[in-house]
C-alpha cells in the first residue's frame, strides 16, 4: 500500500490555512495582513509536523515551492 502523498500533503496545507486563519482573527477583529500571514505560515508548519517525518518537512519548506 503506498499513500497519496499529493492528496495528504493538500490536506495538511488547507488544514493549516484555516486554522491560521481563524486563529489570526481570534482574538483581534481586525489583523494586520503581516500577522494574517506570520499565523497562517505557522500552522501550515504544524500541520505538515502532523503529516509528514520531521525531514521531509525541512526538505519541503526549503524547495522552490515554500521558500518566503
């Protein structure tokens, strides 16, 4: 058996976006796009750490595709 890793590496991203997204208006009504931002990338990462192996998070982050 060999996991969908597209489909769960999806998953795990949207997941992140949304929880950084409620928890950046979760207690100011109105935030900053930088914090909005900062909160979405974090738990995007906590997500991923939920996912994936420790390595394979660092491996993504730093290619093309994650880098700031």
């Amino acid at each position: 058996m060999k996991p969908k890793f597209l489909v769960i590496l999806d998953q795990a991203i949207k997941e992140g976006v949304l929880c950084g997204y409620k928890k950046a208006s979760e207690h100011n009504e109105n935030p900053s796009k930088e914090h909005i931002c900062e909160t979405i990338e974090e738990c995007v990462l906590g997500s991923l750490y939920e996912h994936f192996e420790l390595e394979l998070v660092h491996k993504l982050w730093a290619s093309d595709g994650f880098t700031k």
